[in-house]
C-alpha cells in the first residue's frame, strides 16, 4: 500500500523539487514526517497497538504526508510562477 505513496513523493522529491533549488524543503518534509512517525510509533508502543498491520499502516500514512507535502509546495511553485497544467 505504502508504494503507492513512495514512488509519486520519491519523483516530487530530489528529482524535481531538489533540481529547483528546494532540496532543503524535501529533506525538511522527510525529517517532520519522520519525527511524526516515531513519535505515533512510540504512543502506539505504549498503549500496546503495535502488530504487523498497525506498523505497515503507519508507514504508509507517513508516506502520503510526505507526498501531500510535497505536492502542496509543487502546486504552490506552480501557482507562483503563473504555471497551469490542464488535464
């Protein structure tokens, strides 16, 4: 589930964000995202919900944070620079 996730935010990532000079947001994004993944993992640890599937949906919950993240500050470059994609 989380690939669904990992793919889209890898390619937003250092591909295009990081060769548009915002390197620092993308490892900006992965250290907040990663810091709210520990910190709920640890909650979950305490409270006794940690098993295979509570771990696998964390990861993937922390993924799409990441890839919202990301596509958010994609949109607003976007939108900053007068920048419309039409589908």
């Amino acid at each position: 589930m989380s690939i669904l996730f990992l793919l889209p935010s890898i390619l937003l990532g250092h591909p295009l964000l990081g060769n548009l000079k915002y390197s620092l947001f993308v490892n900006k994004s992965i250290v907040y995202c990663a810091l709210m993944h520990i910190s709920i993992m640890l909650l979950m640890s305490l409270f006794g919900f940690v098993n295979i599937y509570s771990v696998a949906s964390m990861v993937a919950f922390t993924e799409g944070c990441i890839l919202l993240l990301r596509i958010i500050k994609v949109r607003k470059i976007l939108n900053e620079n007068n920048i419309s994609i039409n589908y």
